[in-house]
C-alpha cells in the first residue's frame, strides 16, 4: 500500500499532516507513539472510516481507494481486517458463531460457512473451543477468536490496532508467535503498540509517530520515543 501526502482534520484541527509512507506486501511494520499521537486515526484512514481532508490512498493495483464505488469498498475491507484491543465480539454468542456472524453479514452461504468456519478455528487453534461463550475464555483465546474472524476472509493485510493492550505477557506472546506465522504465510501485518517488549524482541519495520507526523522509520528497529 502507498500512502500520499494524507492529512486529517478535525474542525480546525489537523490531526495527521502529509504523511507519505509505502509498505510492501509481506511486510510487518510496528507504528508506536504516546498516547495522542493519532496512531489509531491513521489506521482508520487506512480502512477509509475517516474521510480525509487531503489523501491520495493507493492499494497495489494503484487504484485510488477515495474514489470507489459502496460495493468496491465492501471488496477493498475484506481485503484487509483489523483486530482491536476490546476484541468487539458478540459475548452472547460462542466462538463458532462469532466467526460464523462475519461471514453472515458479508452475504456467504451456509454450505460455505459450514465449511470455512471449521478450518479457520483449527488455523488458530480453537477447534476444540467452537462451541465455547466468550466470556468462558482466557485474553488469549479471546484475541485469537479475533484473529480468526479477520481470518475468516483470507485478508491479504491484517491490521492490529493494540492486540495485545488487555493481554499478559503469556498471552501476548501467543499472539504475537501467531501473527508472525501469519507474516511467515505471506500476511501483511501492520500493528500499532505501546508493547516495548514486543517491538524490542521482535524488530521488524517500527514507525513512530509523534502529533500527527511520521518521526522515524527503521528496519529491525527497536522501541525508540
């Protein structure tokens, strides 16, 4: 994906100014920054649930995201999915029907979600789980729902915006040791932290952020601010 001169306003206020950035397909980029420094307005640019005042948003075909069709946006979010820190499950349903629902809301037929459910929980390691409430489940198998509802559209791009902020350490290695088996699959992953730990042991592409602006951008980087 290539991002051009992106700037995000709310009011008067400028949220993010001319950020410029490509990342690569099968890269796993970390974006860090304190609190306030707009990490999450910028992931939601990327999904396109912030319209921005000055963007030129490009996918690898280098078709220009602003300009799609309802129906070529519904395409263009399939083609990437985030997972969330409050994970925003359905707690009245079990892991199978939380997976299932995705698939539901996106028009898929039952013989297909019969089949693709099954498989997407074993990737994840919750097969033996399905039938399972959410609120029966540790952090960790909570977050790895997560992963397996963004899972569920075979997404080339999964988009992690603190993942493992409600998690232990235990539990965020787990998640962490999964996404990069997805990276090691040909994923994109992009994952906005406040994990030290996990940057410094994991050093891959780390992004900083700091009001709005891009303040650093290294290869096998570590936690910088």
């Amino acid at each position: 994906m290539q991002f051009q001169n992106i700037t995000l306003s709310y009011g008067e206020r400028t949220i993010l100014r001319d950020i410029t950035l490509t990342i690569a397909p099968g890269e796993f980029v970390f974006l860090i920054g304190a609190s306030g420094s707009w990490k999450t307005s910028f992931i939601r640019s990327i999904l396109w649930a912030k319209k921005l005042k000055k963007w030129k948003i490009l996918d690898d075909n280098w078709i220009n995201i602003a300009l799609f069709t309802p129906k070529e946006l519904l395409k263009y979010r399939r083609w990437l999915w985030t997972i969330f820190q409050d994970f925003k499950l359905l707690p009245r349903k079990t892991v199978k029907e939380n997976v299932a629902f995705a698939m539901e809301v996106c028009g898929y037929g039952r013989d297909e979600i019969t089949r693709r459910v099954p498989e997407v929980l074993a990737k994840v390691g919750l097969l033996a789980k399905k039938e399972k409430f959410i609120e029966t489940l540790s952090g960790g198998e909570v977050q790895r729902t997560c992963i397996a509802r963004a899972l569920i559209h075979d997404p080339s791009i999964i988009i992690g915006d603190e993942p493992t902020g409600n998690l232990d350490r235990n539990n965020a290695n787990e998640i962490m040791s999964l996404l990069e088996e997805l990276h090691q699959n040909g994923k994109t992953i992009i994952m906005a932290t406040h994990d030290e730990h996990i940057v410094n042991t994991m050093k891959k592409r780390v992004i900083a952020f700091a009001d709005g602006n891009i303040i650093s951008d290294t290869w096998e980087g570590t936690y910088c601010l």
